[in-house]
C-alpha cells in the first residue's frame, strides 16, 4: 500500500477500504465527556464504588463500516519504532440510543483503583511507512473508539477518541 493512505496530523486515525479500490475514510473525530457517578453505599454510608465512564454523543458514529470485512486502521504517530500495543488502544463501547460509553475506573470505598470494564478489541499492527501503524481488526460487529496514549509521558489532556461502527443492519444509521 502506498504512503498516500496516511491522515495528515499525528494522533489522527484513518480507516482504509480494500473492498475494490483503496480508500482512506476518516473516522468521527470525538472529543468525549468524562462522568463521574457514585454508587448509592457511597452517597449514603460513605462506603461504595465511584465509577468514571466516558461518554460519546450520538448512538452511532458517523463513519459507518460494512460488516464481515477486516477493518484496517493507519494511526499516525511521531515515529513507527515503539511496541504500539502500549499506547494505542482500540475499545468497543457500550451502545445506548443517544450515546456510545465506556467505564474507564472505578475507584472502592477504599480508594483502591481499578481498571473499568473497557472492552479492549485485539489487533495486530505492523509498521507503515516510516511515521505510522496499520492495524487490522478482525471482522466484527458494534462501535468502536481508538485512543492514542503519549508513549513517552503521562498525557491527561482532553481524552479524544477516533470513532467508526461496524453493523450488518443499516437501518439505524444516522
């Protein structure tokens, strides 16, 4: 595949379609919201679970894919030369009628942290060109979010996810 099926920006991600001719396909760039919900033990007794979710507007992204194909991503990074199981993540979100979501702690009554329920979808990635990664996906159905961590720094700005949904039926898409 030639270099061209790159996004433009570091940190940006793309879909590429092989079905005929190779097409790059932005994803639903999201800027997501961060809730913070207590459990009603910890509202009452001060003993309870505190939960933090990352919400994403919108029951469906607006880049929609064909279902029973691999999906293939080009992630743009600074370079091509670090492990990117450590800092690119692809999650498959819980999908609700106005919002996709995702549980990313959850703090017990004993302020031990925990890792959320983020279901983490597998993938394998090989090195494209000299400043990106291609990954594959393999064919499955729901929606989906990439998250690309700062491999070299605890990077906590405003989480943003690169979002695309994969459906058989295509009824509901907006």
């Amino acid at each position: 595949m030639a270099q061209r099926f790159e996004p433009k920006w570091v940190g940006e991600v793309a879909v590429l379609d092989c079905s005929a001719d190779t097409v790059m396909i932005p994803t639903e760039k999201a800027n997501v919201q961060v809730k913070t919900s207590n459990s009603a033990g910890r509202i009452l007794f001060d003993i309870g679970n505190v939960r933090r979710k990352i919400i994403v507007k919108g029951g469906r992204s607006t880049t929609q894919l064909r279902a029973g194909e691999p999906i293939y991503l080009v992630v743009k990074c600074k370079d091509n030369e670090t492990d990117p199981s450590g800092f690119i993540q692809v999650v498959r979100f819980e999908e609700k009628k106005k919002e996709r979501r995702s549980e990313l702690a959850k703090v017990n009554w004993l302020d031990n942290v925990t890792q959320g329920n983020m279901d983490f979808v597998p993938y394998t990635a090989d090195a494209y060109g000299r400043r990106s990664y291609l990954l594959r996906i393999e064919p499955q159905e729901g929606e989906f979010g990439v998250r690309i961590l700062n491999p070299d720094e605890v990077d906590e700005k405003m989480p943003i996810f690169y979002c695309f949904g994969v459906h058989a039926d295509d009824s509901d898409q907006q």
